[in-house]
C-alpha cells in the first residue's frame, strides 16, 4: 500500500511550494494529517505555519506526547490550545514545549479549583485569552494572578458551567472587575444544589464590572437563576459617577444573553447600550403570555447590524421593529411564511442568513432568492424533514458564496427508512444544485468547527462534540 501511494506522489506534476500550501488550505484538519502521511515533501509543507492559523490543538494525557509530537507543534506555531485535566508536571511541559501560547481553555475540567492551579499561567508571556469549563470554584479566582501581572494581559476572559455560590460569585466579579484590558467576557453560571439557590449576579456588583472595564466590547452573560423580583431597569445602565444621569459603562460592540427568561429585564434594560453592533438572545424557555420587550429594546440599538434570536415564542410581536440596518440575522425559532414577507419588507441588506425549516415554513427555499436577494451565506437547520426540490432554487441566490444544509440536534425523519445525513437522496440534490449553480458557491452538511473560546458547550449545537 505505501509503495502505491509513493509511486502516485512521484506521478504528481511539479507545482511550487506555495502553490501546494494554498491547495492543502482547502483541507480540513483530519484531510491535512491524512496527506501529510503521503510523503515527507508533503509531511514539510503540510506543517507550514500557515495552514495551522487558526487552529487549536487538544491536549491531554502528556504521557504520551514524544519530542517529535512537541517539534511538530512548534512548527506549526500554534497558538491556541485546549487543556485536560492537567497535573502540575504537565503545565510545566507545556510552558516548556509551547511557550507562545496567547490561548488556554481548560476543558472537562468538573473539579474544585485552587488558586494554586493556576500559577503556572504566568509562565506563558504571551498569554492574553483564557477559558474554563465546567468547573467548580470555591473562591476568588483571580486573586493571585493579580499579584503575578498576569491579569494586565488578559484580555479575553471566557468562562463556562461555572458552579460557585453567591458569596464566591460576587467575589469572582469582583475579581473580573481589576481586569481592566478585558476586552471579551463570557460568564454563564451552571447550577448546583450543593452550592444553594442561584441568582443572577446581584446589581451592584454588575455595575461596578462594567464602570471598572473601560475597554470591554463583547460580553456574553448568563441569565440564569431566578430572582425573587425583576432586575432593575437600569441593570445593563450603570450611571457616570462622574457625569451624574449619563451612562458610565463600556461602549459594548456585541451582547450576547444566554439563558435569558422574559420577565427578568424591562423594556428600557438596553437603553444604554447605544454603540451596539450586535445582539444575540438566547431564551432558556417560551413564556405565553408575556410581553416580549425586545420590540423595545430595539428602538434604541440604531447602529445594529447583527441579530440572533434562539428559541422563544415570540417572533410576530417585532417583526416590524427590525432595524433596517441589518446584514446578518440568525431566528431559530418557528417561522412561518408571512413572517418572512414581514421580515424581509424590513430588512433588504441581509447578506447572512440562519433559519429553521419547519412545518410552518411552506417552501422556504424557493422563497428566499426573492426576499432576500443580496444573502452570500445561508444556513438552513432541518428539523423533521429533510430538503426537497425547491432547494434547486437557491441556484437563483446570484451573491451567494457559502450554503450550509445542517440538521437539529433533535433531527427526526417522519420516515423510518433512512435517518443518515446526508441521505442519498439530498446527495443527490446536492449534486443537482452544483451542477445547475457550476459550483459557484460551497455546499455543506456538517457545522464548521467551532470556536471552542466563544462558542461554549451551553450555546454549541452539536452534541457529539461538547467538550
């Protein structure tokens, strides 16, 4: 066998270097390690640094890490790392082996944390992005890192699953608030019923996050936990200490609200937030019956150009209020036709598009090349049943560079026959529709890898990749 892949490599024309890098990067990360088995030449070019660009290495079990595995890595200059439940030893390979590290999320790590653990973050000098999963933490985490400088380089915080009670949850945000480079952070809670009930973190500890962060642009904060009553209205609106009456807060580019409950903030909770260019909500559940306020809330994001809505019940109540601005709009929610003639009679820029197909949605695709002309990307999430032909009209979509056919997680076929996917028969569509398109855009199946520091498990929709 290897002497026939050999004798096909001798066979291949002579192209440049850079030529053969530029075609390895169409390759995913498992196509890469399969053509770098091919042949030392290709073995070289594959490890170029710039086909591992954006890449994260996972690691775990240092045992059985040799010193070609630590060279290898170190060709490639990567950069982002995930970590397993390290001991002390193995941070200290790892700062050895990849000390340019300038990412770290801690992963599948369902244990108490001690402050002590992480000395050794440190010992990275070019350490500015930090993560942590699933974990359980018993006091202020940050304290002795603010001590070490390390916390005047970090400037993503993302944090996930986080059990702690309130008293260390207030201790934590206090932490977070010295900070003061952050420029991302993500905090979702998880809860605990050894830790007592939890709350949304209390007002006053909020306010004085935001008044401390300066520079913060992106923030995806966990609303869960009910609190005995309503947040304030001005929980997202810490008022100028300096400039009484004015908003003192940083001026956010993106807020993201995961686990979010209708009746938690007011209408007027994002008045503040003016220089928003983004806007993701995340409903842990439908509530019939209750005003929906982000009609309101969006009376004052006049600079918006994102919007993500996951789950809720309540897409006809500000279909007319969708500024107009917007590019790119995500609704995993149940959609039906008229509401996409509502929606695109408001929205005519949208170039990125993510929706649902469902029972409610009619003929969804051979829809969308008329209400939404300018898409360059589609995501479309099948839920029952899988695409039919009117999918070959979204060769009339002529701006469109990317289309991504995906299934829910909670994909359900209403026949038994095949539960695949693709099926062959949306294979065959898929081959139809780049035939008639002459593959003038990219067609997948699967949800591109995700960014395991900003799409955490709560949020991620692929249950055979959470970590």
């Amino acid at each position: 066998m290897a002497q026939t892949v050999n004798m096909k490599v001798q066979e291949l024309p002579y192209l440049p270097p850079e030529v053969w890098v530029l075609v390895f990067g169409y390759l995913n990360t498992e196509e890469k390690h399969t053509a770098r088995l091919c042949c030392r030449h290709f073995r070289d070019l594959i490890d170029h640094p710039s086909l591992w660009k954006d890449y994260t290495a996972g690691l775990s079990n240092f045992p059985r890490y040799t010193s070609r595995f630590w060279d290898t890595v170190q060709c490639r200059r990567v950069s982002r790392a995930t970590v397993q439940h390290l001991r002390p030893k193995d941070w200290k390979i790892l700062s050895k082996s990849l000390p340019s590290l300038n990412t770290i999320v801690c992963v599948r790590e369902r244990r108490y944390y001690k402050m002590k653990y992480l000395d050794n973050l440190c010992e990275f000098p070019n350490l500015t992005s930090l993560g942590v999963r699933n974990a359980t933490w018993v006091g202020p985490l940050l304290l002795q890192c603010q001590s070490q400088q390390l916390a005047e380089r970090l400037t993503h915080l993302s944090v996930c699953n986080i059990q702690m009670s309130c008293e260390d949850t207030v201790a934590f945000i206090n932490s977070v608030s010295r900070l003061v480079n952050l420029e991302y952070l993500l905090f979702h809670q998880q809860e605990s019923e050894g830790l007592g009930r939890m709350r949304p973190v209390p007002s006053y500890v909020f306010h004085n996050l935001l008044l401390s962060l300066k520079k913060l642009k992106h923030l995806s904060w966990g609303m869960k936990g009910e609190p005995p009553v309503p947040l304030p209205d001005n929980y997202f609106y810490p008022l100028d200490p300096e400039n009484p009456g004015e908003y003192g807060g940083p001026e956010l580019i993106s807020l993201e609200l995961v686990n979010y409950t209708e009746i938690i903030l007011s209408e007027d909770a994002l008045r503040g937030l003016t220089s928003l260019k983004s806007l993701a909500v995340h409903y842990r559940y439908p509530w019939d019956g209750i005003q929906c306020h982000l009609d309101s809330w969006l009376i004052h994001l006049q600079q918006l150009e994102s919007l993500s809505i996951i789950g809720g019940n309540f897409l006809a109540s500000y279909t007319e209020d969708l500024p107009s601005q917007v590019t790119s709009l995500t609704l995993r929610t149940s959609i039906c036709a008229c509401q996409m003639n509502s929606i695109a009679s408001q929205l005519k820029r949208v170039e990125h598009l993510d929706i649902d197909q469902n029972r409610f949605a009619d003929s969804l695709c051979k829809q969308l090349p008329t209400l939404f002309p300018q898409l360059r990307t589609l995501r479309i999430r099948f839920h029952c049943e899988e695409p039919k032909r009117d999918l070959l009209f979204l060769n009339k979509l002529r701006h469109l560079e990317r289309l991504e056919l995906i299934k829910r997680q909670t994909y359900i076929l209403i026949s038994d026959e095949n539960k695949t996917w693709p099926s062959p028969s949306l294979e065959g569509l898929i081959k139809e529709l780049r035939e008639i398109s002459r593959n003038r855009f990219s067609i997948m199946t699967t949800m591109p890898e995700r960014d395991v520091f900003r799409e955490c498990d709560c949020i991620w929709e692929r249950e055979e990749t959470r970590f």
